[in-house]
C-alpha cells in the first residue's frame, strides 16, 4: 500500500515531534518508532495514519516498561495509548 503525500508529511511530523513519552515524562527528544494504536472496540482494518504515536524503541518493545512488553505497566506508568494519542494529537 503506497502511501499519500499527506500521510508522508504526518509521519514526518511524528518524527520530528520525538517518542511523545520521553517528551511528556522527561523533556528530551528520543528518535521515535510508529506505533498503530489499537483503540479498544475497534477493528485494526483501515487503520488512519492519524492513529499512530511516536515511541522510542524502549518504550515501544527494547525494555521491561517499553509497551509490547509489559503493557500493563506501561498504561499505569505513562498512559493509555489513547492518552498518548490526545496528547500527540495535541502537539502536532
């Protein structure tokens, strides 16, 4: 699936805005992986770009708080994936 110019330029900005954790929590920049939130009671068929969040590799799967490895503990540390959704939203 190709993607379109305006999808291109949001991916862009969630690169440039950094892993919206370490932003949130610590005040740095960390380059970010795409995370594709799943938002309870919602298939994963026709994702919108718009549903993603920029997350460090540790927070997203290279350590024991990163989300696709204790997503438990993440959600209770730093926030639901929809938390950190409304909050990147809002940054952009």
């Amino acid at each position: 699936m190709t993607m379109t110019k305006k999808e291109k330029q949001l991916n862009n900005k969630l690169v440039d805005l950094g892993c919206i954790v370490c932003k949130l929590y610590f005040n740095v920049y960390s380059p970010p992986e795409l995370h594709h939130v799943k938002i309870s009671g919602q298939s994963s068929m026709g994702k919108k770009q718009a549903e993603k969040i920029p997350l460090c590799p540790n927070h997203h799967r290279n350590s024991a708080m990163a989300f696709h490895v204790n997503r438990k503990a993440f959600n209770k540390a730093y926030g639901s994936q929809e938390y950190l959704l409304t909050k990147t939203l809002e940054l952009l």
